[in-house]
C-alpha cells in the first residue's frame, strides 16, 4: 500500500521544480497534525518520496533533511497550541470519535509519561497526527513537549528522508523498510523505558534499605 502510495507521488512530483518540491513536503510534514492532513495521507510518504527525488539530483539533500525537521517540530507545536484551545471541540470530529479509545488510552499514556509518549507517538501513523494536539489537551508544559518533540521530529526527519534517498528507485522495498524500521524505533524505546524504569526501582530499593539500616545502626537518645 504505502509501496504503491510513494509510486503514484513520485511520478507526480519527480519533475516539479525543486521549489516546487520543497514547498510540497514542507506543507505536508507541517500539515499533519496542524491541519490533520496525516489521516489522508502519512507524513513519512512524503519524506520518503522526497528522499528519492534527492537520490536523483533535483533536491540538495542538506536543505531538504533542515527543512523536514522544522517542519515536523513547527507543525507539532501548531498542532500543540490547537490542542490546548480547542481540544474539546475537536474530540466531537467524526474521525476522532471512531477512535475515542485509542485517544483516552494515549491520554493516560501522556499524563504519566508526557514526553515519552510524545517522541513514541512521532513514529505510528495515526498518533503523530492527534499526539501534539492531545498533549496540549493533556496541559503538558510546553518546554516538556518541545524537547520531546524536537527529539522525535529530528530521529524521524532525518531517518526517513535518508531511507528514501539511499533505497533510491527500489519502492517496492521501502515499504518494508519503513514498517520494520518504525517497529525497531518503538521495540528500543520502550524497551529502554521497561529498562530505566526497573534501574531506577533497584536504585531506590537500595537507598530505602540504606537508610533504614542507618535508621537502625543510629545510637538512640
């Protein structure tokens, strides 16, 4: 699907001036969870596509992966300041009311672990479209979200303009490398998180038991 989606738009694109190219990822990558474009069409397709038009010359590839990563980190602090007004009403959209699960669940996710949730979120589809939004819902401090999201749009950003410009032609692998490459990203992550998490418990079962012997050992008045 997404093999086909990236053929279609890059034989659409692959001739355009390369402002012309520019300007069409930029609005794309900003719109996604700015102007919610992300449920019509994923932003890493258009990265993708956008990387294989590099691979063949008609973009600079520097100027294209800085303009990726702004994109994506301006338009998700748009999306941001839209969530933190008007999230109530936009919870009412039909598209999102057929996912009011998955919203409340991502909710709860945000409201104990914000940032993570945040820089998780950048990397599925449907989440880096409503996540900005929900965290401005969820009253996140924002420096708390910018950090979490510049992360999360620069390790994207650059990941995905890189793999379409260095698989090039080959579109039919893209759409393997692109699931399996977004799993791998979520296995580290919260893999990472399980292990900073049980670090963390180990650390302060150790200070507790410290203290309470020290408790203990203290000659009594």
């Amino acid at each position: 699907m997404v093999a086909s989606i990236v053929g279609f738009v890059l034989h659409q694109i692959q001739h355009l001036p390369g402002g012309w190219v520019y300007g069409l990822v930029a609005l794309l990558v900003f719109g996604e969870a700015a102007l919610f474009i992300g449920f019509v069409l994923p932003g890493e397709t258009s990265v993708i596509v956008a990387g294989v038009v590099a691979s063949q010359g008609h973009v600079n590839l520097d100027a294209l992966l800085v303009l990726v990563v702004v994109a994506a980190v301006v338009g998700d602090s748009v999306g941001f300041e839209i969530g933190r007004r008007y999230g109530t009403a936009l919870m009412r959209l039909p598209v999102l009311r057929r996912r009011q699960a998955a919203l409340e669940r991502a909710l709860v996710g945000l409201a104990r672990r914000g940032p993570l949730y945040v820089f998780v979120g950048r990397f599925t589809a449907f989440l880096r479209a409503v996540m900005p939004g929900l965290a401005g819902m969820s009253r996140m401090q924002y420096r708390r979200f910018l950090v979490a999201n510049a992360l999360g749009g620069l390790c994207w950003g650059v990941a995905y303009t890189l793999l379409g410009y260095f698989a090039g032609g080959a579109l039919a692998r893209i759409e393997t490398y692109s699931s399996w490459f977004g799993l791998a990203v979520l296995v580290v992550v919260v893999g990472g998180a399980i292990a900073l998490h049980l670090v963390r418990r180990r650390r302060d079962a150790r200070l507790e038991a410290a203290a309470h012997t020290a408790h203990e050992e203290r000659p009594s008045a």
